[in-house]
C-alpha cells in the first residue's frame, strides 16, 4: 500500500517522505520503488542519498528516511509521507510530534501510519484508538484494521498452519492486527512477575542441571544452576577471557549435568569442557533451535514451574521479544540488550525437559552421542 501511494505522488508532481524504524526495514520498500522508477523517463533515482526525483525539478521527490537518528525529516516539507513499520519505531511519539508532523505544515499534507501492532499501549495503537473514537475532532484522524488473513496473495494453507504452530496471541497480533497486551514478550509479562521471588525459600540448594551462556564480543558469559524443583539456584554472569572462562565453569559446574552454548567460539570452548569432564553437552543456536528452547522456556514461566529471585534475570525476561519474519518467529534482546541470562535460563530448562541423567535419554532425543544439539 504504501509504494503505490509514494509512486503516484511522484507521478502526481507531489513531494513525498518515507520513513522506517531503520535502513534495514527501509531497503527493501526503497529497491521496489526505485525498480519501478528505474529508467523512466524524466525521473532519476539517487541510491546514494536515498532519495527518487523529476528530473524538470529535483524539488518533487520520495525522499526515504530512518528513524535510527533523531529528528527524521527535520527541514523538509511534503505533500504526504508514510511511516512504515510504525509499531516498531523506538520513540515514535516524540520523533512524529517534535519533528515528522512539521513536514506537512506547508502543503497541509496527510500521514500514512501503517504497520503491525506491538502491544496494546504503544502510540501506534494510540493514534489508532484516535482514529476509531467517536469525539475526533474535526474528523482529522481514521484507522483501518487489516490483517494478514485478509492478503487474497497470501495462500489461506499457510495462514492455517501458522495458526496452527504460533501462540493464539502471536498469532492474532501477526496475522489479525490485534495486539497482544505484553507488547511482544513471549513470556507474558504477569507471569514473568509471578516467577520472580526476591523472598524464595529455596527448598534445595543442590544444582540438578546447568544452563552455560558463553559471551560473544559485547556481551556476558552466564550461568544458571536449576534444582529438582525448577528453583534458580545459581545465577552467575562475568566477562572474562576464555582460560578463566573455562576454568570458572568447570568450578561451579562440578560433574552436574551441564548444557553449553556451542555456537560461534563456544565450539572449541565446549571441546575442552568435555576433555576435562563428561557432563557437558553442546547446544548450537539457530532460528529454529532458539525458537524451540524459548517456547519450552515460555511454557514453564506461564505454568509458574520456573522461580528465580535475580532482578537482572528479571529485566532480561522483561525486555526479552519477538519479531515476525518472513512467516516465522524469531526471538532477541531488542538491539543494544543482552539475552544472556535468558538463554542460560532456557538451556538449563531444555536439560531439565531432556532429562539430565544419560540414562534418562530416550531414542530420537536432541541430545546425541556426540554431544551436540543442532536444530
């Protein structure tokens, strides 16, 4: 929707802004438009300023921007302008109010807002309620609600599998265009909070199973012990180099069955790990094998059968999300946050669900003779 109303502003003599939450989101809209334009003639497409214009007046034009920075579009002024992916622009309010709005003064121009809702309080959905409510003043404002279900290009089997393998509220949020009250935790933020026990009597401070979240560059090694009772008993998070790294598993981990991150540098890191002990095993992350671990991880926190009293578990599982993307979910910190503590947790339950005891292990199980879970 939105490129058709771009492209017949520029055929129209009209000047145009297109804005996204960042220049990822916003390369693909700006290719399809600039394939359209590309060798018509009295148009010149300019991929190194983002920007499509007449070539009789460099002054009609789209000019596409990203909402990464502050103040979007400042200094420009437009007959109508879309903000896609609306429901995911970080500060859409004061970006939209303290600089977008002011691009349409001079033409008395209009807005597009078009996107899927993350959650029912976001201004997105604010402005959306605007649209809806009987009291608009001067009628200024209308909202339309169109899913995904309504796409006559979208094959209705694969709208009816997805509803089959998503959450209910998933679901109605990607598909049906109504947002889900925890905003985009999969976890469900009242039972995230019912988790949380800063008083927990622990019942037994013996570890059952461990769950090894190794750093990256930028972020932090944790681990996370779990008893028979699904009580975070040890959570530990450090950034140290890899020899003190190891060392410091191999101490607090004892012989208690241990899952560990393998992914990236965790491949070599496992390695030594299990040369000095047999009770590690590896998991490797992927879209698909993250997606498993975390639906497990959020059965356990909606059922209440995870407890845990570190308030920076807590802030991670608050802040934990999920984005749609191409027909699936994928589960993240958002950018610039860390997930740590979330995957230890997550890993430490997959072992719990696997079974800790190498005879516990049944045929087909994840968990292989060579110690590597992959997806």
């Amino acid at each position: 929707m939105g490129t058709v109303l771009a492209s017949l502003a520029l055929g129209h003599r009209r000047r145009f802004g297109w804005f996204a939450p960042t220049y990822k989101y916003l390369e693909p809209q700006f290719e399809e438009i600039c394939t359209y334009f590309d060798n018509k003639p009295g148009f010149k497409v300019n991929r190194s300023a983002n920007r499509i214009y007449l070539t009789s007046d460099r002054r009609i034009s789209i000019d596409f921007w990203s909402c990464e920075k502050p103040d979007p579009g400042r200094g420009y002024k437009y007959h109508g302008l879309v903000i896609d992916e609306a429901g995911i622009i970080r500060d859409l309010k004061p970006k939209w109010e303290q600089s977008i709005r002011a691009t349409l003064s001079d033409y008395r121009g209009g807005a597009w807002f078009l996107g899927t809702p993350k959650g029912a309080s976001g201004y997105f959905m604010q402005l959306f309620a605007k649209g809806q409510s009987l009291d608009n003043e001067d009628r200024e404002w209308a909202s339309f609600r169109r899913g995904t279900i309504h796409n006559p290009f979208i094959d209705p089997r694969e709208i009816a599998a997805a509803k089959r393998e998503l959450p209910p509220d998933i679901f109605e949020q990607e598909y049906e265009g109504y947002p889900a009250d925890d905003g985009g935790n999969p976890f469900g933020l009242d039972a995230i909070k019912a988790c949380f026990k800063p008083d927990m009597r622990i019942t037994d401070r013996q570890p059952w199973v461990f769950g090894v979240d190794l750093a990256s560059k930028h972020d932090y090694t944790w681990i996370v012990g779990m008893n028979r009772q699904g009580q975070v008993v040890v959570s530990e998070r450090f950034q140290f180099d890899w020899p003190t790294t190891k060392k410091r598993i191999l101490e607090v981990c004892g012989r208690v069955p241990t899952l560990v991150d393998e992914t990236g540098v965790g491949d070599p890191v496992l390695g030594d790990l299990q040369a000095a002990r047999g009770n590690f095993d590896g998991f490797r992350f992927s879209q698909t094998s993250k997606q498993m671990i975390m639906v497990g991880l959020r059965n356990d926190i909606q059922l209440g059968e995870i407890a845990f009293d570190d308030p920076r578990l807590k802030d991670e599982l608050d802040m934990f999300c999920y984005e749609f993307k191409e027909n699936r979910v994928i589960y993240s910190a958002p950018q610039g946050l860390h997930d740590d503590g979330v995957c230890a947790l997550a890993l430490a339950r997959e072992l719990v669900r696997q079974g800790p005891a190498r005879g516990a292990l049944r045929a087909g199980d994840i968990i292989t003779r060579s110690r590597r879970l992959r997806a």
